[in-house]
C-alpha cells in the first residue's frame, strides 16, 4: 500500500527526514510515533505529495507520489493536525463543500454525506453550524471529509490531540471501524498507550530516523528484556533514586506516588542482582514489582541518547 525509500527532507543546513524508509500493508493500522519535531509531520505530507522531497521516493499502490501526485491523491484522505473547519457552514454544507473539490457528482454528494457522517456519529449534528461543534466533534468531521471520495489510504496526524478520554474513545471507534472496512491507516501520535491497543505496526521515529519499524508484538520482542519496575521502601525516596541512576542497567527513574519507577534492561538474573544490591545497600524495600515492557519504555530506551532525562 504505502512505500517509503531512502525519504529524505532538508531545510538548509536542517535535517528534518534523515534516509528513513519503511513499508505500510494494506488493511494495517500504522502508528506513527515520535516527539515533537521528531520528523512525523514532515514525512505525512511528503506521503500526500503536499511536500517536496530533498531525495528518497513515496509509492502508493505502486504509484509514485512525486511523478504522478494527482493520480496518488486519488488514493489518499489526509487529515492534518489542525481542524480546517469553516466555522460559518452547517456541517452538510461543509460536507457537500468538500465533494465538490473531489468533483463528485452532484446526484452522488448526499447518500455519501449521509454515510459518513452515520459513520462518525454525526447524523443528528447534520443542519449544526461547525462552530458550534465540540473539539472531538470538530475532529471527526474532519475525518469525514477525508473520506469523501472513498480513498484506500488514510493519512491521519495526531487525530486524538487534545480530546477527552470520552472523545478520544469515540475516534478509537471509528478508526476501528475504517479498518473493518479495509481501509489501509497511518496515524502519528505521542498517546503511546492508544496505539499500542488499535495498531497492528508501528514505526519509531526519532530526529528524523526510523529507529525501529514492525508489528508491535516484533518491536516488543526486540526488547524483551526491557521492563518497567515499581518499588517501594522506608528508606527516603531521593537516596533510592539516586543508587538507581548509578545502575548501568536502570533508565529513566522517576518518582511517583511515594513509589520509584524505573525502566530495566536486564533479565531476571539482573533483577534478582539489583534487589539484592538495593538491599545491600541499606535501602529498606518493602515492594519490588515488575509492571511489564510497554510501549511507552520502549520508545524511551530507544529513543534515549545517552543520559537520563529529566523528571
């Protein structure tokens, strides 16, 4: 569905898109994650032939975006990380506005407005002005009128910014939805712990690298060994912190709810070692639990450029 080789992007002497390249199959949803400025957005709108590549190419079903990027548009709904609702237009108005940029037929536009906004559960919103419509309704229409000429790929950066969990479960819905339906999603975001749970890959990108790219089970496996660690102790949390900043083992200590959470590279042999040393140490442990790898530590240790960061 989507291939991407050797992309890169230059602003003078700034490398925003550093020779990344990684393949997205149709009927995936593809997590796209990575910080601000990490490079997500740069290489969205290089994929919807809405920027310029420095080299590299951008295939969409076989189509290469920068030869032919009318013909790949046909192929794509983007939905960029800002709403570009008009706010003086009724919802069916702004629907019927954009089938008219697709050249939909007049005769065509209503049962197709009708069905996506059934889709994203804005029928009874349909004579609203857009203006009136919450955030995540605003979001939503958005991902409509991405959908009105039936593309196979949607392009999607950051859709859930700045929802509520309840908006942010609703757009969850629909993209699950747009699987089931056979559409092919990408999606960028730094809400790790929600794409863990709707993405079959992901791809992690860090000052404009692709530093690890597979299905979410591969990347996990990759680090096997990489778990989050919660403990507990009389002893005052700053002294622990500070004797597990000193493990070659140990990254990313933080404090939370009088607990100390850190991420751990090492097997159960190592941890059996740290526990031990901690309480060599004087340090008085009253809970030592492993909570498992998540997504969340596994992009930070990848991610991680020697160096803690800061709490």
């Amino acid at each position: 569905m989507l291939k991407v080789e050797n992309l890169v992007k230059k602003y003078r002497k700034f490398l925003a898109v550093d020779n990344i390249s990684f393949e997205v199959n149709a009927g995936e949803i593809y997590g796209f994650v990575g910080a601000n400025g990490a490079g997500k957005t740069t290489t969205m709108m290089i994929a919807c032939g809405l920027l310029g590549a420095t080299s590299g190419a951008v295939y969409i079903n076989g189509v290469d975006v920068a030869k032919s990027p009318r013909l790949a548009k046909k192929h794509i709904g983007y939905m960029p990380d800002f709403f570009g609702v008009y706010d003086d237009l009724k919802v069916s108005e702004y629907m019927n506005f954009y089938c008219g940029l697709h050249e939909i037929p007049i005769n065509e536009r209503q049962a197709i407005i009708d069905s996506l906004l059934e889709l994203v559960n804005l029928s009874n919103k349909k004579e609203f002005y857009v203006d009136h419509l919450s955030r995540g309704m605003k979001q939503r229409l958005c991902l409509a009128r991405s959908l009105v000429h039936d593309p196979s790929l949607l392009i999607l950066d950051e859709p859930a910014s700045g929802l509520d969990p309840r908006a942010r479960v609703e757009m969850r819905e629909v993209l699950m939805d747009l699987k089931d339906m056979g559409k092919t999603v990408i999606i960028s975001s730094h809400i790790l712990s929600e794409l863990a749970e709707i993405c079959t890959s992901i791809g992690i990108i860090h000052n404009g690298k692709m530093v690890s790219s597979g299905s979410v089970m591969d990347i996990q496996n990759q680090m096997k060994h990489l778990s989050k660690i919660k403990v507990k102790a009389l002893t005052d949390v700053t002294l622990i912190r500070t004797f597990l900043k000193e493990q070659p083992l140990v990254s990313q200590v933080v404090l939370a709810n009088g607990l100390v959470e850190f991420s751990f590279s090492g097997n159960d042999e190592d941890k059996y070692m740290l526990l031990q040393q901690l309480l060599e140490n004087g340090i008085k442990v009253i809970h030592f639990e492993e909570a498992g790898g998540s997504l969340e530590s596994i992009f930070m240790h990848i991610t991680e450029e020697g160096g803690e960061a800061s709490d």
